[in-house]
C-alpha cells in the first residue's frame, strides 16, 4: 500500500437494523444545487441519529490529510472482489482510495483499490 502515515478515514454510520435508504454522494452537498438536504430520507431520525447510535464503527489509514469530501457509491462491481458500497477518498499526497463502506473486516481490512502517487 505504500507510505501509510498518521492519517486516517473514518467511516460513520448509524447503527440501525436495515439502511436500505442509503444514496450516492457523488458531488458536493448530495446534488447540484450544493443544498445538503437528502429529501428522500426515511431511516435516520432525531430518536436513532443520537450518541448510543451514531459514531465511528471502523477507520482506514490512508498516506496524508483528506481535505475533500469522500465520495459514497452504492454497489459498485470492483474487479475480482464483488459487488461493495464503496467509499473513495483522496490525500493530499494525490492518492486516491477506494474503501469497503460497510465493513474493515476480513478482505475489506485493505483497500478496495488504490492509486498512490
């Protein structure tokens, strides 16, 4: 994987029995007019979204700061691995990461892919 410094990305989720309302945040802000708001939200609530159901369940060491927004894509075919929810980040070292988005166990405990510069 190459020169792995301090830095990391860490995956936060809720811990709620099934997220099936999950969408891809492929641009800035979830959609072109840079709003923030996910409309189409049905899982996460102010009764489950608290501090005994919410924080990081695993982390990821990548080789500098991230300073942009991760990318999440749902079901994304990556070769000879599957079918994973994927999260990509970039470092400032101009590396990019592909991660496993649901678990770091197993196969996932590495980078899905990873381009390092």
């Amino acid at each position: 994987m190459g020169r792995l410094g301090s830095a990391s990305v860490a995956l936060l989720f809720v811990t709620c029995g099934s997220c099936f309302g999950q969408l891809a945040v492929s641009t800035y802000h979830n959609d072109n007019w840079r709003s923030g708001a996910n409309l189409a939200e049905t899982q996460l609530t102010t009764s489950n979204v608290n501090v005994n159901t919410f924080g990081m369940l695993f982390n990821y060491p990548v080789d500098a700061a991230i300073y942009a927004q991760p990318l999440y894509v749902q079901a994304v075919n990556i070769s000879g691995k599957g079918i994973h929810n994927v999260v990509y980040v970039a470092t400032m070292n101009d590396s990019v990461y592909a991660f496993d988005a649901d678990s770091s166990a197993g196969l996932n405990a590495s980078p899905l892919a990873c381009e390092l510069h």
